[in-house]
C-alpha cells in the first residue's frame, strides 16, 4: 500500500474519520453527523470514499420504517375526522343527502361519499328509503381513536415521525389504513423507508493514520478561500491543502438540441405524418374538463386516482362553457340523453368551477370532442401535474401523449392497432401485451404494457373506447377512441434509460451521449 499515494488523495471528510475513531468504533452517518457534525450527504460521501480506498468496510444493513405527521394529518387532529364530523351532523341534524352533508359540515363531496361508505360497513351510518344517510346509535369504530393517538404522539416525537418497531400490532395494522408511499396530500402519515448501514474501519487505516499524524495533517486545512477570510486576514493563520496544478480543465461541450426534446419532436412528426393534427390546452383546468366531463363523480373515490393541486388564487373559474355544464350535470344526475342511469346524485355546480392543475392529457380530448371533426384523429402532448414520490419510473409533473380517433368505422381492432404501433415503433420496445383496465370515461379499458430490459414489465398508459356519458354530453354520436400514453416512459427504452430522472439530468456530459432510437 502506496502510503503516501493515499494520503495525498484523502478528503478532508475522510482524514477526520481516520483521526477520530479507531477499529473498534462502529461507524453510520447518525453517529458522524453527531460527533463530526457532518451532513448526512458529507457522511455517505465519505464511507464510500473510505470504501473505494479499502480502510473502511460495511459490516451491517439494518431497515427501518417510519411513518411523518403530514399537514392533513395536523388538520384531522385539530379538527377530526371527516366521520366524527358526519356522525355529529347526522345526530343534531337528522337524516339527510350526502349533497346536505357535504354543505352542512363543509366537507367535499368526494370526502362525504368515502366516509359514508366506510362508516356504513362498520354499521354506524345507513341509507333510508328516502335515500338519506342516518345515524344509526352504533358506536364510532376504536381505530379512530388509536389513529388520533398516533397523530399526537407523531406530533410530539422528534421530526414527526414514529418508528414502526416501536409500535404495537394493532397501532400498526391501524397505521397501514392512514398512510402511503405515493399521493400523500390527503393522508395523515406518509412512510419513510430507510437503511442504517454501519461501517468499520480496517486494520490498513492505522498506518494511514499514524501517517496522517506525523505529517501534522488535521482535516482542517483550507481548501477555498473566501472574501471573508481575505478581509478578516484569518487564511494567514491556517494552513492548505495541496492542490494539482495538472488537472485538465473542464472541456467546452458545444450546444446541441437536448435528446428528450429531440424524442418529443419526432413523436409528433410520427403522428402527423399519420394524419393526426395535433391540439394543446392551458396547464390549469377547471374540474368540470379535468374530471366531470369525463364521467367521473364528484363525490366518489374514483376521483382520488388523480391526487391533483388546486389553484390557492384565484379558486375557481367564472363560468363553464353552456350548453356543455349543462349536459354534463344531466348526465351525472340522470344519464341525460346517453340511455346510462348516470350517478344519481345532485351536481355540484361550485365544485365543478374548482381550478386545479391538469392532472391528466384526457382533458385535451374532452377539450376537443365538442370541435372535432368526423371522421378524425386528434393527438396533444400534455405536460401534466399529480403530487407523486418521484422514482425510477414516477415523476411529479410528467408528459403523456393524448389522442381521439373519430368515426363511424372505428373499433377495437383500430385501437389495438394503434397502440402497438406506439409500443413498437416511437418506444421501441420488442414485447408488447395489453391488460384489461378501469377508466371511468372508457369502456371497454385497456392498459397496454412493455418490457424494458432492467426495469421490466411497466405500464406505458391506458386506453379504451369513449362512454356514451363522455361523447353525447359533447354532441358527439360515433365511436371515439382514445389513449393516454406516458411518453416520458416511452422515452425510456427509445433513449435506453433506466430512469426517469435521468430526463432531466444536468450532467452535460451524459446529456450529449445519448441518442433516441428512431
């Protein structure tokens, strides 16, 4: 071992491990954090420093699990539950509609239905005959109260977390109902999986060590000088680091055109050359196009598959397109004239008013249906929003590929078609196979699936055929297809990466290497 070789290459990071703990000591970034008052990321950097030199190595993996306070959390503990809230109404107040509740308790209408229906398995609530929700004496379920306890203890507890080992069975079997990984907007808790790896240092550290000494060497040298220091006069009482006047500057790398941006491109010369023409929208919708016209209920859960973010100023729009807001509501409240039973229930026409942020690229083609030709092909590339974990294959705002094909001849067929082509040829993926579906607006559904060759078997986006509740509210009388496809997955296997993240990556130098398949 080139002693000299290695020192002259230490990290001040590294030299005050070396210099602070000896063999017996077991290491994690808890422990340097504390005693070093390093940052957890200066920590991990220099383990694996340590790691790659062969003086420091891992010796344990423990996991733990831990569930944050979020701020609905706090909400619902200052507050209580939207049950307590409905169980209250219901005794002061009588039987009443779940519209009656949502304005009497000031609850949303999507809240009232998911709450009722949970409260009328445990027997607490039920429908009359009169089709109104009633308080039936039974007892509010004990896991509300375990819940609430959790939430304060959370509060208390350093960073509002709880660990899970701490927990009992039945606070963690209750846990499991109030918290997720992803969309955790409208949980009480979010979970946070972790590692503590610990380290040990290895019997070749001591003569580095000893090394390090006797060159006088602290880990406390400068490495930058700054205005400070230079006005303070304090570098002239430290010493400093070695620097290596040899190092190669950093290349000038000319301008290109970024290759996602490239790959977007083509995705749109691809369909029109097809005969697609292609149509856009604002970034901000109203619910009335994000979800309404879609056919999905306001108060129902169906609603939660888009954990969307809402506007603070202003709230909602001034009005909805006529006749649209119109036959929309009838086809909520009765079907209107598509022959469906529709959701039977009261539309919200301040709900649907509600400003948010496109949650999905469907409301480009609700958008269009109402102006569309028949026969014609439609598609938009949608930059949509959802409050989502970001990992390899999730993003928190993302791309999809949008697209309607109008006409009396259109089937299945054209639609499996389509989809392959998008699989094949713009993804470039070599396995292909579709699974059934749900979409409130489609029926039939069809989720198409491609295998890329780390991640595997991922969905690429959904699609199906139009409801009659979608197409007649918008005049529209002929089969419409449809699909919603992720193209910044689709990107993946046509740029041969294995996360989505590396999109957007700010190394230059991996930016300019990459080249899309087409």
């Amino acid at each position: 071992m080139d002693i000299k070789s290695i020192i002259k290459n230490l990290h001040p990071l590294e030299i005050k491990v070396l210099l602070n703990y000896s063999e017996n000591d077991e290491l994690t970034s808890e422990k340097l954090q504390k005693e070093l008052n390093y940052k957890e990321g200066h920590a991990n950097q220099a383990f694996s420093w340590l790691s790659g030199k062969e003086l420091l190595k891992e010796i344990r993996r423990t996991p733990h699990t831990y569930f944050e306070l979020t701020d609905f959390g706090r909400k619902i503990l200052a507050e209580g539950f939207a049950e307590e809230k409905i169980i209250k109404f219901l005794k002061d107040n009588g039987p009443k509609t779940l519209p009656e509740i949502s304005s009497g308790t000031g609850l949303e209408n999507k809240d009232v239905g998911s709450a009722f229906g949970g409260l009328s398995k445990d027997g607490v609530l039920a429908m009359n005959a009169e089709k109104k929700a009633e308080y039936t004496g039974a007892e509010i379920p004990a896991r509300f109260a375990v819940a609430k306890e959790l939430m304060a203890m959370a509060e208390k507890a350093e960073n509002a977390q709880l660990d899970a080992a701490n927990l009992s069975k039945e606070q963690n079997e209750i846990m499991a109902g109030l918290t997720k990984k992803r969309g955790i907007s409208d949980t009480p808790f979010k979970t946070i999986e972790r590692e503590t790896v610990a380290y040990k240092l290895q019997e070749a550290f001591k003569a580095v060590a000893a090394a390090l000494k006797e060159a006088g060497i602290t880990g406390k040298e400068i490495g930058e000088i700054t205005p400070q220091m230079l006005s303070s006069g304090e570098w002239k009482k430290g010493s400093f680091r070695g620097y290596n006047i040899a190092v190669p500057p950093a290349r000038i790398i000319p301008g290109r055109t970024n290759p996602y941006v490239q790959f977007l491109e083509s995705v749109k010369d691809k369909l029109c050359s097809l005969g697609f023409q292609e149509f856009d929208g604002p970034l901000v919708e109203t619910e009335f196009w994000n979800g309404d016209a879609l056919f999905m209920p306001q108060f129902h859960a169906a609603r939660d598959i888009h954990d969307v973010y809402r506007l603070k100023n202003p709230t909602h729009a001034k009005e909805i397109e006529e006749p649209y807001l119109s036959n929309v509501a009838a086809v909520h409240r009765n079907g209107g004239n598509t022959g469906s039973r529709g959701w039977n229930y009261n539309f919200d026409n301040e709900f649907t008013r509600r400003l948010i942020m496109r949650s999905q690229g469907t409301v480009l083609s609700a958008h269009q249906l109402h102006k569309a030709e028949i026969p014609g092909k439609y598609f938009g590339i949608a930059r949509c929003f959802r409050y989502d974990k970001v990992d390899a294959t999730h993003l928190s705002d993302f791309y999809q590929t949008e697209g309607i094909i109008l006409g009396e001849d259109v089937n299945l067929k054209t639609l499996l078609g389509m989809l392959e082509m998008f699989a094949k040829e713009i993804a470039g993926a070599e396995e292909v196979k579709y699974v059934p579906g749900y979409f409130p607006f489609t029926e039939p559904s069809i989720e198409v699936h491609i295998k890329h060759p780390k991640l595997g078997w991922f969905e690429l986006g959904g699609s199906g055929i139009f409801r009659p509740e979608v197409t007649k509210a918008m005049g529209i009388d002929v089969p419409v297809l449809a699909w919603g496809i992720g193209i910044d997955r689709m990107a993946l296997m046509a740029l041969g990466l294995n996360d989505l993240r590396e999109l957007f990556c700010e190394d230059i130098e991996k930016v300019r290497l990459r080249k899309a398949k087409f």
